[in-house]
C-alpha cells in the first residue's frame, strides 16, 4: 500500500474483534472504527436539546467563528467499565482554550419572571485572571456592559457568581477541581439563589434583587440578545474545563437544597435551552478524560483495521486532553501506549505528557522515540513512509522500550515518574511539530506494560 483512500473513499469494515484482558486497565481509546461522518472535524456539531432548537454557533475568542469548543463522552453519568452509550450516559462540552466559547443568537425571550441556569462543570485545575463566564446574557451582540443582562460565571477561587449592572451575588461555598460538580443558579421571586451540589448557599439572605440590578434603576428585558457559553459580556474571560447538561428554564426548578440529577437531564415546556454534549461522532468508549480535535483533524475513510481513521494535516491539527489525574494512577507505574500511524512525511510530534514523556519521530529517519524535551530514552526500529505502522511505548518497572510493528528497539532504564496534566496527539507538547497523517487505534492502557517481548500487533479493531 503506498498511498491512503483519499477522504471519504470508505473501506469495507471489518467485523473481527477480540477481547482485552487489560480492559479495565485502558485509560483512554479512540479508534476510527467508533466514527462517523467522513471529512468532518469530530465533535464539532453541537446542538440545542430544547425544543427551541436554538442555533449554536462555535466562536474563538470575540468575533472569530473558528471556535475549537468541542464534546465528548466524558461527563458526570460516565461509566468507569468501558459500556458508555451517548443517549444512556450523556456527554459534555470541553474547552480546552480560554478564547473558545459558544454563542446563542436570538434566542427565545426569558421574560422577567424566575428562571434557572444549572449544569455541570469539571475544572482541571485552579483558574486564574479574572471572572470566568459559564453563561451569561447580552441584550446586543456587542457584549458591552451598558446592554448586559446578566452573567452567570465563577471567580478564581471558584466561588460562584451572579451579577448585573450595579454589584454581585458571590457564594460562600467554591467549586473544587478534578470532579463534576452541578451548579445552579436560581432567580425564585425577589432573590437570586446560588447552589452547589444542591446545597442552598448561606449568602442566599442577602441576595435581594432591588439590591442587585434587576429592578430599579437597571431593568432587564431577558433574552433579547446572545447567549454566551464559557464568556461574558464585555469580553470576561471564559476557562479552559468541561460542561455538561447546560440548561436554562424559566422557572425556577430548585427553592431549598435538592438531590443532583443521576443521570442526562431532557428538555420540557420550560426548557429554554439544553446544550447535553451528547452528538459526538467520535468518542473514547472509556469516557474518563476530555478532549478537544484542534484545527481541522478529521474522519478519513481510511482504517487500519476498521473503517476509519484520524487525519492530521501536519501544521494545524492535533488532539488535546486535558488530562484527568486518574489517568495515570502513579506516577511511577506501568503503561502501555500504542497506535497505529500511517506517516505521509517525516517530521516529529505524536503523543506526549507535558514536556517530560513524548513519543516522537526524529526528523528525516522515522525512528520512533520516547523522549523528554532534553534527552531521548528508547527508540523503535524506524517507521516505514505512506504505510501503516503500529508503535507502542512501554514501561516496564524501570524499563522503557519502543515497538515498530511488534519489534523492540533499543530500551532505556529509568526509574523516574512521568507527571499528566495536559496531554497531546499530533504534535509536541508546545504544540509545534505536527504529524502528517492518518491515526488509528490511539490506546494508553496505565498499570501494565502489554508488551514485556516482541508481539504480534492487533489486527482487528480495539475494543474495550
């Protein structure tokens, strides 16, 4: 095989697949086999559950609509065992940019009676800067303060925050980092109500509309304008985190603590919009860490042993993860990270944690290598050019090695721990260096090391 199906060009699926004895050991898998809607840059199309149906536009900062915003299967309903179903367990929207927002245009009119903003939220870290948005109302595209409506959003400590025109409603209570929390915010007669976990905020006593904004000398005609998802009006900043089941209604749903939804909330009567994150057309079946496809990855027609694949343009396109901790258990433990990758040019840039574990292609040999920014460890036989090649990248107690198709190269001793944070697929950890491509079968399995010898590599497509 020298040259790949041209996109779109669909191959005849095969349906072998195998069981894993490591199933509950894989961390993260997307393979093309899982794909739909060849030529389209994955996740990309989001839409409003409501019965509204309200149109939802992808932005990148104010007035760009290359927005990189995303969906994927991780979410609050996830299951840990690998048997997630988008219409079972839901979703969420990622945003792994701060510039990267959802708009809402002309959306239904609130009216100024109650009303409820909720969803849930998953923080990869601290935040800093300013205020961060979650969502927020504008009563004119120009987002400035003169016309705001209201805005629902966080401070950086992670206390929620609602405020209009004149001051703000903050709570007491913060969102912590690295797990779905539901937030809510809730207008019920003349008070603003702010809720975590379905816990009731103690600084509801004060929260008196009159006081506030939202009567007086600062009335507001909700939902005359553009809904903000992830930035506010005026331009605040939104945050790099996931999203799931945003809904918005006008009533309000909660007036003393409640139970959090158990699983995919769905639109009603009120439901002025519901964003559920569910309409991936390529998702990680394990569905524990987010991700985001950069630029404009895509479905190709074209799968090693499926039906598809992942192509990457080679200046523009990879994957980012933000990566949740439990990704890698230890530090310090075992894992395997494998692909296969059909390289159309010699250049560096495939998998990597941050700055001290990439797996690359040196330049102009294809030798596939486990480096860190500095120094390389091991490295695998080189990669043949405008072919399919499978490469793994294994720890073995303090033993690194790279496979090239079921062979071992040279190995390395190493006794240190690699950290997770920020993940990437197709290109360095400074987001330079991109391969040019096609991917397929992305699999990191953590606390074990699949491949001790040299192997056969799989030859049907992965499944949990």
């Amino acid at each position: 095989m020298t040259s790949p199906c041209t996109p779109g060009a669909l191959l005849h699926k095969q349906t072998k697949t195998f069981s894993d004895s490591f199933r509950n050991q894989v961390t993260f898998l997307l393979t093309g086999d899982k794909a739909s809607g060849v030529n389209t840059t994955p996740n990309r199309k989001i839409i409003d559950s409501s019965t509204y149906g309200n149109s939802v536009t992808l932005y990148n900062g104010l007035n760009s609509t290359t927005g990189a915003a995303s969906q994927s299967s991780f979410g609050p309903y996830s299951p840990t065992d690998g048997t997630y179903l988008p219409n079972v367990h839901g979703g969420s929207l990622t945003f792994s940019a701060n510039p990267d927002n959802i708009r809402i245009a002309a959306p239904a009119a609130l009216g100024t009676g109650d009303f409820t903003i909720e969803c849930w939220i998953w923080l990869p870290a601290t935040i800093s800067g300013s205020t961060k948005s979650v969502f927020a109302l504008s009563n004119a595209a120009n987002q400035d303060l003169a016309n705001l409506g209201f805005n629902a959003c966080m401070t950086i400590n992670r206390q929620l925050q609602f405020y209009t025109h004149v001051t703000k409603v903050t709570s007491v209570g913060v969102v912590p980092i690295q797990q779905w929390t539901h937030i809510a915010w809730v207008k019920s007669g003349s008070y603003i109500n702010l809720y975590i976990n379905g816990a009731f905020d103690s600084q509801n006593a004060a929260n008196n509309l009159a006081s506030y904004g939202l009567s007086g000398s600062y009335p507001v005609n909700y939902g005359q304008g553009v809904y903000y998802v992830n930035k506010g009006p005026n331009n605040a900043d939104g945050m790099v985190c996931s999203i799931a089941d945003l809904r918005l209604s006008n009533i309000a749903r909660y007036t003393g603590n409640f139970a959090v939804p158990t699983q995919p909330v769905v639109a009603d009567s009120n439901t002025h919009v519901l964003l559920r994150g569910t309409n991936a057309n390529l998702y990680d079946p394990r569905a524990q860490t987010p991700y985001t496809f950069v630029g404009s990855a895509s479905i190709a027609g074209i799968g090693k042993n499926g039906t598809a694949s992942m192509y990457f343009n080679g200046t523009t396109d990879y994957i980012r993860l933000n990566m949740n901790p439990s990704i890698l258990r230890s530090q310090t433990e075992d894992f395997t990270w494998e692909a296969w990758v059909y390289p159309t040019r010699s250049n560096v840039g495939q998998f990597c944690w941050n700055s001290d574990f990439q797996v690359i292609l040196q330049q102009n040999t294809l030798v596939p290598t486990l480096t860190n920014q500095y120094s390389y460890y091991a490295s695998g036989p080189a990669l043949t050019l405008n072919t399919w090649n499978h490469v793994a990248a294994v720890r073995n107690g303090s033993t690194l090695k790279v496979y090239t198709n079921g062979v071992s190269g040279t190995a390395y001793t190493f006794a240190g721990a690699f950290t997770a944070s920020v993940g990437y697929v197709g290109c360095s950890w400074q987001q330079t260096g991109q391969f040019q491509g096609y991917m397929d079968d992305i699999r990191l399995t953590t606390g074990a090391a699949r491949y001790t010898a040299n192997f056969t590599p799989p030859t049907a497509p992965l499944v949990l």
